[in-house]
C-alpha cells in the first residue's frame, strides 16, 4: 500500500494544494471544459429525444467487421455502447430459470440472514443496495463468460481503445482475462433500492495516487480538451486503495448483459453518457468552492460518487438506457458516471449478469491465480466481500464446465 493510504484526509489537502500550485490555469482550464460539457449535456438530451443517447449496434455487424467509423467514434464520444443479440434468447431464458433455481438450492437468502451478509459497497451509495446477489460461480455465469461471441464483442471493444505504448500495446485486445462479477435480479414492483449515481475503478486515488496522474496527464497538466478517456497508455499501472469495492483490474468497459427485457422504468441501469466526464470531476474539486480536505464527496476505499450537489452539470445529461431484450449486452466506459434506477414499475424481474471487458496485460494478468484459486474451492471473488455463499456447494460450476477459452481466460490454460 502506498504511503500516502495510511493518513487519507491529509494526503487530500496535500494533494489539492500540489495540484492547484502545479495549475496556475485552473480557473479558465476548468471554463473549457465546463463549456465542452454543458454542449454536450445540451446534445444528449436532444439526441435521447430523439430515440436515444446511447450508441446501439447489432452482434451480427460487428462479428461482421461492418462496424462504421462513424459508429466507433459515437462510442468513444459517449463513452457507452448497447450491443444487441449477442446471444441467443432461447438460451437466456434457460440460463434466467437455471440462476433462480441455483439461487434457490444455495439457500442464499437464508445465508444472508444468518451472516447478515450484505456486501457494505452499497452502503456506502444514497440509494441503497438493489437486489444484487454475490454469486460467481453458477454455470450460466461461467458459460457466458466464456462465450465465443462475448470474446467477438470484447475484442471489438477493447480496439476502440488507443493501445500505443512505448514498448508496444498496453494491451491484448483479443485476449480476454475473466472478471467474475455477480448476478442481479430484481423483482416487479421494487420501490427502492437503486444506486446512486457513482463512476468506478478507484475515488480519492484520481487525486493523490500519482500512477493515476499519467492517465490524466492532459486534464492536470496539458491542453484538457486533448484528453482521450480511451487512451490506454498508464491505465494498467494504476494503484488503487485495496477495498471491496473497488476493482483490482483494469477494465475498458464494465458491462452486463440482459437475462430479461428492461427498459425505462424497469428499476435499470441509468448512464451520463458522455466519456470525458471524468475531465470535469476532476478539475471540479480542485476549484475555490470545495473545502480543503474535501474533493466533492469522494471517500477512499469506495465507488466516486456523483451529487447534486457538486456535479448537478454533469447529472442534467444522465438517461435511461433504451429497452434490452434476453441476450443483449450493455456497456459502459470504466470512468462513465452510471445509477440504477430507485423504483421497478415494470411487471417482470429485471435480470441481468454482470460481465465487463478486462483484457490480457500484466495488471489482470496477476489477479488471474487468486480469482482462479477462489474458483477452484468456491469462495467469493477476491475483489469482494469474502460472503463465501458458494463455499461447499456441489452444484457451481467446476473446471470441467470450463471450454478451452474459458481456462484461458481464467488463467488455467496458457494462451
């Protein structure tokens, strides 16, 4: 753990006094980018009415290659993508039945109860935890994660990304490192429990973290409106603060894909389509209204959250994805402020399993032995709460269940 971890309220007022001291230009870098911003809050909006701001593409053009460069530069632009039809609905709905039924035979709720178990990310988020279950080793998660059509669509993602480095690609992008995430299912007529909005992959560290200074190496210290949010270069030598909730990995996008049919008013996922929103947040706390130990809210060792009260600017252009059908996939840059959605008025579950792109580089690379070991006895993903609700259950998925690509990507097979 890095120095500066061990006393955080004051490695903040250090950090904010050096950055301010190294950007004599604050006030009128901040204005441009504050400009930029509220254009394209104003563009997002026109575009939602006018049937969506976020991107969607088919799985059969891009397995095609017949992905536009104009279609490629929306997504870097919005940060977001909806990629529809990547698997086949007939099986999504055998995967939906077989999750209920694997939640079911874990005795999960009851374990819940008796461990009072629920993961403390979310509570850290205004709006409470959705129904998100922490389980990571069922077969339908571990068959769509190792789906060849979720590597096309990962690779086609992870190329969107400028991957130049001074010894070569940061990272492989047709080389895929599985992350296992968890599952959610939210029942018809949920009048809480969504999250509030929040970005991922690290808080306070964007500050004071200095391996996060190259990524941002243009909004600090260079022209802020050259900075690329898809500019590899320094993402996979980040430093976060060790915690349950924030990713040890680097992920081009986070993603989910849909077990069932949601949309607007579902009790779904909510995007601030906009990818150099991070650009924003950053200089925002650094300006003269925000105290000196404070950087808008954020708190170590958990998601960055998003407020009114700090980044009402930002929050104007957030929206609801369009409606997703069983086996279409969501995708989200791992700096693009996201929410769920408080109240679920549809009239069916709103399922989905979380399944995001981490590519092949040194950084996931060395996560893949402890999520593997984690696999092979059926604890808890390393990244979070060690609930163990798997632990000595016969019926997760095992090595067995694992085709080739899946043992690759889990770090059980070389490439």
């Amino acid at each position: 753990m890095q120095a500066w971890m061990h006393n955080v309220p004051e490695a903040i007022i250090q950090s904010k006094a050096a950055l301010r001291a190294q950007i004599p230009d604050l006030a009128e870098r901040f204005a441009r980018i504050d400009q930029y911003v509220r254009a394209e809050v104003s563009a997002i909006r026109a575009e939602q009415a006018a049937g969506g701001a976020v991107p969607t593409l088919q799985f059969a053009d891009v397995q095609a290659g017949a992905i536009t460069k104009s279609q490629q530069e929306q997504i870097r632009r919005r940060g977001c993508v909806v990629v529809r039809g990547v698997f086949d609905p007939q099986q999504i709905v055998q995967w939906n039945d077989e999750i209920g039924r694997y939640i079911e035979a874990v005795d999960y709720l009851g374990q819940v109860q008796s461990k009072a178990g629920l993961d403390k990310y979310f509570s850290a988020l205004a709006s409470g935890a959705p129904q998100i279950f922490s389980l990571y080793w069922s077969k339908p998660q571990m068959q769509a994660r190792q789906h060849p059509h979720l590597a096309s669509t990962r690779a086609f993602l992870n190329r969107l990304w400028d991957l130049e480095g001074p010894h070569g690609p940061v990272f492989d992008p047709d080389r895929e490192c599985t992350y296992a995430d968890r599952l959610r299912r939210r029942a018809p007529g949920a009048s809480s429990l969504g999250l509030s909005p929040h970005a991922d992959a690290g808080s306070v560290e964007r500050w004071c973290e200095p391996s996060f200074h190259a990524v941002y190496r243009e909004v600090f210290f260079g022209d802020v409106m050259a900075y690329d949010p898809f500019r590899a270069l320094g993402r996979d030598q980040t430093r976060e603060i060790p915690s349950p909730a924030v990713a040890s990995v680097f992920r081009t996008f986070q993603g989910w894909t849909a077990l069932s049919r949601q949309g607007p008013g579902d009790g779904t996922l909510k995007l601030v389509p906009l990818a150099k929103s991070m650009a924003w947040m950053l200089l925002r706390a650094l300006l003269d209204d925000v105290p000196p130990d404070d950087l808008c809210g954020a708190q170590p060792g958990r998601a960055l959250s998003a407020s009114a009260q700090w980044h009402a600017t930002l929050l104007a252009g957030e929206v609801s994805i369009p409606v997703v059908e069983p086996g279409d996939t969501v995708w989200w840059h791992s700096d693009t402020i996201h929410s769920v959605e408080d109240q679920h008025r549809g009239s069916g579950y709103s399922n989905v399993i979380y399944i995001g792109a981490a590519p092949y580089c040194a950084k996931n690379a060395a996560f893949l032995p402890k999520q593997a070991e984690a696999f092979l006895q059926g604890r808890s993903s390393p990244d979070f709460a060690a609930e163990n609700y798997e632990l000595g259950f016969a019926g997760r998925a095992t090595e067995a269940d694992l085709s080739e690509l899946g043992k690759q990507q889990m770090g059980l097979l070389p490439w």
